[in-house]
C-alpha cells in the first residue's frame, strides 16, 4: 500500500495523481472525514483512559482511610463504557481506512508515461531479426497436433478449456525449457534456487496485492471442515510465497540484495480474459514460469530493476528468439508495480510481438503490506524494503516461441543449441 502519511496529510493532492496516472477515483473528502474522526475518537478515548487512571489512584486512597467510592465507582464504570464504545469505533474506523488504502494501485514512477492502455507503451529496444520463412508457417497448435504432442482436447476431457496435455517430446522440451531457465539464472545470474509452496494462505496473497482487488481472478480451496476452515489460495505466481518469504521480518542490511528464482506451476481463472486467446497455449489456467524476484534496499531497486530485466533478456537471446522490450505506460501496469518493463517474443505464425515477460519494481507497495523491513545502517531503524518481480521467462510461452521460430518446412522443430544438453542430444523433434 502506498504510504499511510500521503492519506493522512495529502489526501486531495494523492487523488488528483491517481487520477491523472491511473484513472483511479479516490475521494479525498471520505478520507478526510474517517482521518477527523479517528483522531478525534482517539483523542477522547485516551483522555478516558487518563482519567479513570487518575480516578483508580483516588480509589484506592480513599479504601485506604475507609471512605465512600461508590460515587467514583459509578464513574470509572461509566467512563469505562464509553472507552469500549470508542476503542470498538476506533476499530472501525481503521478497518474502513485501510480497505480504501488496500484497493488504491501503487503510484507510478516519474520516467514512467502517461497512457490509458497498451497503445501508450514505449518501445525500449529490440534484438535479434524475426526469421523469414520460405513455406506456409504453422502455429504452435499445428505444430503440437504432430503425434499428439498438444493435446486440448483430452485436458478439456479431463479439467475443461484452458487446458492443455503435453506428450513425448514435445513435454520434454517443456521440461528443459524450465530446467535451464533455473540452471542459467542460479549459476549465471547469482539468484538462489528456491521451492515454493503452491498453496498459500490469504495473508500472502493480500502481502502482494491479489487480495482484495483481484480474487475472483484466484483460484482458492478450502482446508478443513466447518467453522474451523480455512482458505487456501493456488499461487498466480511463485512471485506470492517468494516475496512474502520476508513478510514481518527484519532483514539485515549484510542479506541485501536479497535474490531467489523459483520454478513453479501457476493458476489463473483469467475472469477477466474471455474470448481472448482461447487457441492453444497462450492463455491458461494452469502453466508454468520461472519467477525472479528481488528484496532490495530502497536506493538500490531501480539498479536491480534493469538487472533483473536482463537476465530475462538473457534467456531469449541465449535461446535465439527475437524480442523487444516495452515501457509500460501508467495505464498498462500492474496493481502493485511503480514501473514495468515487459519483454514480448516474436510469434511468426501471428506476424507480432507478445509478452513473455514483466518485471517491475514495487518499491515499498508490498513491502507495507507485509510489514517486510531491513536495518538501515545509518539510522539503526527498520524501513521498508523494495520488492522487485520478474518472469524470467513463461515457460508455456518460450515453448511457443521456439516451436515457431523453429519450425522446418516438414513439420518439425529444431531444438536450439542451449536446449540440446536437457534433452539428451537430441537436435530435432520430429
């Protein structure tokens, strides 16, 4: 969340920001009023407080010479009940301030534009040259069909849309994709391997911005029976259990930069994507990504942000794929992001780029939410850390991404050279 000062003290000037950046409607006239409140229910609930001590003192001067209280008694009781109406409104009033401040998006940094939607993005760069083709290309669905390689229909059998089984080799090709992603980034990139859980508790999910906002784009089960359930949410990302890894700790300026790659499978009920992309493997409920993720002191993070891009980068060129890399405008980033670069593949058989990877530098959005902090050395006081996420890379995505940009006149597909060593030597899949 953003910080708590800027919806106490500028509430009018943080609406008219959001708006301009974000088209985010906030109104400051409801936060001024419950932050009126608060301070005064407060005010009156400490004077109880200091007068019923007060009070009590006397109480117990005049047990000691055998007088009267019952005319103080009757006074510290009701000065009592008032306290607990004050403290049980006091309570509400927190709990109606920080369900605004849950649902308000991160404010966007300085170098990035201004823009409604995707159109707005900045191209950064570009590198490789998308390959021309001397025969009707295929698709990756086509390419799949080949000995039943990619198979929707059995999963749709099995789970419903959105699905997909991979056989042979084209699901050994899968697996080496995610194998050297990880290999490449804990031994080049200096990332510590991490495995993550895939279920995880809704103070993760709400410690990284899914929850409240994006629920109905979860998938959650419940654990247990009765009134003693609980929720469990499947992880969007392995961005949630990974960042929430410093949740309500106190890290050590010596452990920064802090930097864990996790390989996991990913849900998504995607409610807001219907009718787009429902051909093959673009947009899944299930699929799977190698995530980077960074916990950094704050002077540090845009330093780490154009690192951890890189080593995404790094991944496409290492596997020959064409790429650009995109600025994402203010209308066009995450919830919880300040900036975001997103880096989008060339798919021959679409004649465009798409998005394979995003990362973004949180600053302390997260980090307040999670009550993550490190020691600053100059000051000896916990601060918030920032957070910093990035696929490095769609693994689903990269596998498109090569069958395409690979692809023979025949059908088949050659496995790039830095594939070969995960896939027992094996140089084409036919």
């Amino acid at each position: 969340m953003l910080d708590p000062n800027l919806l106490r003290q500028q509430p009018g000037e943080l609406a008219a920001r959001l708006h301009a950046t974000r088209g985010y409607a906030l109104d400051p006239a409801t936060l001024v009023s419950l932050e009126s409140e608060r301070k005064m229910v407060q005010v009156r609930t400490q004077e109880l407080q200091a007068s019923r001590n007060k009070l009590s003192g006397e109480i117990g001067k005049r047990k000691s010479k055998g007088e009267d209280i019952a005319d103080l008694m009757a006074q510290v009781s009701s000065m009592g009940d008032e306290q607990k109406l004050g403290e049980t409104r006091l309570d509400a009033i927190k709990t109606e301030i920080e369900a605004i401040a849950l649902g308000i998006p991160n404010l966007p940094h300085d170098s990035v534009p201004l823009g409604a939607d995707e159109t707005a993005n900045v191209e950064q760069h570009r590198w490789g040259t998308p390959r021309e083709f001397d025969f009707q290309v295929k698709d990756h669905v086509e390419l799949g069909a080949r000995n039943g390689w990619l198979d929707a229909e059995t999963a749709a059998k099995l789970s419903g849309a959105r699905f997909t089984v991979l056989r042979g080799q084209l699901a050994r090709l899968h697996r080496a994709l995610a194998q050297f992603m990880l290999d490449l980034h804990v031994e080049q990139h200096e990332y510590e391997e991490t495995n993550v859980p895939l279920l995880v508790n809704p103070d993760s999910m709400r410690g990284t911005g899914q929850l409240p906002k994006f629920e109905d784009d979860l998938f959650a089960t419940l654990v247990g029976e009765g009134e003693s359930a609980s929720k469990r949410y499947l992880i969007p990302t392995s961005e949630v259990p990974l960042t929430n890894i410093v949740r309500d700790v106190i890290v050590e300026d010596s452990a920064l930069p802090l930097r864990m790659t996790a390989h996991s499978m990913c849900f998504r009920a995607e409610a807001g994507s219907a009718g787009r992309d429902t051909r093959g493997m673009i947009r899944q409920h299930q699929f799977e990504k190698v995530e980077l993720v960074t916990i950094a002191r704050p002077e540090d993070s845009y330093a780490e942000h154009e690192r951890m891009t890189r080593c995404a980068e790094v991944v496409l060129e290492t596997l020959g794929l064409p790429y650009r890399r995109m600025l994402l405008c203010t209308g066009d980033m995450g919830f919880a992001a300040t900036k975001t670069y997103d880096l989008e593949v060339w798919l021959p058989s679409q004649n465009s780029y798409r998005e394979i990877s995003s990362c973004s530098n949180c600053e302390a959005f997260q980090a307040r939410r999670m009550q993550a902090r490190w020691r600053n050395p100059a000051t000896g006081k916990p601060e918030p850390v920032h957070t910093l996420n990035g696929s490095g890379v769609a693994i689903g995505r990269a596998m498109i991404a090569v069958m395409e940009n690979y692809q023979n006149a025949d059908g088949s597909i050659t496995v790039p050279e830095a594939l070969r060593r995960y896939m027992g030597g094996v140089e084409t899949l036919a």
